[in-house]
C-alpha cells in the first residue's frame, strides 16, 4: 500500500473525526486540539499515515511518560497506536511504530516503551509488538496507574496493562 508518515497538522484533525475507522478509533475532536497542543509544546509527538484520499492511522510518543518508572528512566512511551479497521494487516501499524521508534532514537533515547492491555481487543497489539522487538519491562502489570501485584483481585479493562520495552539501536 502507498502511504506516508508524517507528523500531524491542524488540517488532519477534521479528516481524522470524519473517518470511519471502526470502534475506539478517534476519541473525540477536542482530544486531537489537546495533542495539537502538546505536540507544538514539545511534550508529544504525533505521527499519521496518510495516503491521498484516507487518514490510515496515528500514533504518538509522550516523551516524559505518565508512568513513573519509565519516566524516571528516561524511555518515553509509545501510546494512541492505531489503525483504521478496514486497512489492517497491510503493513501500516509497522510503519508508524518503526517511524515513531525512529523519531525517539534520533532524540537519542536509547529504549521506548509501551502499554498493552490484556484481553482480545489488544490481540493484535500484543502479537505486533512482540513480532517488532519489545518484551516485558520486568513490572507488575498495572491497574489504574498502580502496580497490581500478586494476588491482586481486580476488574479486566483498558485500564490493565502490562509494560513493554524496546531498545533502540544505534543505526
Ligand atoms: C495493533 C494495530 C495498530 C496494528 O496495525 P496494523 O496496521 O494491522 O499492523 P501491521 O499490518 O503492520 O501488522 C499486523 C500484522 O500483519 C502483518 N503484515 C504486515 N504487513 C503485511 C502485509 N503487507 N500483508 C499481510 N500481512 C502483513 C504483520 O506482520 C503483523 O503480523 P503479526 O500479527 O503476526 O505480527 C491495529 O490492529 C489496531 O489499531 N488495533 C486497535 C488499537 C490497538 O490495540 N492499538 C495498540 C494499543 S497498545
């Protein structure tokens, strides 16, 4: 498939709410204003793939990530990886995690990190980023933005998630 990644511009976030891309896919038009703003800030950086006619899917880098444990080891966090649902499997979630990964390691980080959430919706997820290289960051899994240790009793949503890490190689 032809298609190009490129870092997000005011124009995209119209094209972006209009697009028909399956369930959870953009999350609201104020929400895209807010990463407008951090990514001009210097806080977030965002990457879409587009071709001519379709916004395909997104994806961004928080550079100090909300979790504290990879953020006081200074791996900033991979997050909002999406896809449009009828352009899956084709090759357009490598590319923007590869040109995310590349955006971090010009940046000099020498690992990124991820969340990835535990049950069926994230199947696709899982099986891409260990096919792509990254495994456990060796935590607890995470509930709610806490560490959910052993024997924890809990509910199974978005919100647990296990870490996963990459290291970036010098090119
Ligand atoms: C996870 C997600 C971003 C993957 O996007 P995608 O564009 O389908 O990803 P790719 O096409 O690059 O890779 C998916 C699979 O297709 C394979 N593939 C890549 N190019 C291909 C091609 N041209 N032809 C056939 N298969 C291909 C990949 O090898 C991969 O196989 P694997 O599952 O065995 O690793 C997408 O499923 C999605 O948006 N899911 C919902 C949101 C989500 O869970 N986001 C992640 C949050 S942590």
């Amino acid at each position: 498939m032809n298609f190009e990644v490129r870092e997000l511009r005011a124009e995209d976030i119209p094209r972006i709410v209009a697009t028909d891309g399956g369930a959870v896919w953009h999350g609201g038009a104020k929400k895209w204003d807010q990463r407008l703003a951090e990514q001009a800030g210097g806080k977030r950086l965002v990457l879409v793939a587009v071709n001519a006619a379709d916004i395909l899917g997104y994806g961004a880098v928080l550079w100090a990530s909300g979790h504290a444990p990879f953020r006081e080891a200074g791996i900033p966090e991979m997050m909002d990886v999406m896809v449009a649902e009828r352009g899956r499997n084709q090759g357009v979630g490598t590319r923007l995690i590869h040109a995310l990964e590349e955006r971090a390691r010009a940046a000099n980080y020498k690992k990124i990190g991820v969340a990835v959430g535990h049950f069926s919706d994230y199947e696709a997820a899982q099986r891409l980023y260990l096919h792509l290289g990254y495994a456990a960051y060796g935590e607890d899994i995470d509930s709610g933005g806490a560490s959910a240790p052993a024997d924890e009793k809990g509910r199974v949503d978005d919100d647990l998630v296990l870490w996963l890490v990459k290291e970036l190689e010098a090119e």
